[in-house]
C-alpha cells in the first residue's frame, strides 16, 4: 500500500491514487495559470470495493487502480450527511 501519510499540524488531509497502468487514466492537467490547480481524471473499473482501513483511512479500489484519503470515519460520516442535506434542499 503506498503511503498516504497521516493529516498534518494544520489538519489537512493527505491521497495517494494509484493505477494498475496509465492506460487507465483519462486525463491528467496540471495548469501554469495563476490559479495553479491540477485535475486527475481516470477509471476505476468493476469490482469497486469501499474499506475503512484502521479506522483513520478510507480506500476506495477498483480492477484498475486504489484511491486513498486519510479521513477519519466521524469525517466521513461528517461528509456524507452535509451532502445529503445540500442534495435533499436542492431537490425541494
């Protein structure tokens, strides 16, 4: 598994993506603009699978490739139930 790290002083959080080959990757930018962002783009594949590993790691992997972030399962629960009331207001 490749190291993710463990989210830092000032609390932010770390990811790694790793692809089973760049065939597997759709789109990779990285902008020389001020706004200085980078945008990943890529494909899973089937078999998508969830864990939280630890408790402190969540794993999302695919036949093509494992996308990892450091959060916490309060965080993801966190998360998840803003979402769903941003989802469930806009649908009103």
């Amino acid at each position: 598994m490749a190291n993710t790290g463990l989210r830092d002083a000032q609390g932010r959080h770390s990811f790694s993506i790793e692809m089973a080959s760049r065939n597997h990757l759709g789109r990779i930018e990285v902008s020389g603009g001020p706004r200085d962002q980078v945008y990943i783009e890529g494909e899973l594949g089937g078999g998508v699978s969830v864990e939280l590993i630890e408790g402190i790691l969540l794993q999302i992997s695919g036949e093509n490739g494992v996308f990892r972030i450091d959060l916490e399962e309060g965080e993801l629960g966190g998360a998840l139930s803003k979402a769903k009331a941003l989802e469930d207001r806009a649908s009103e």
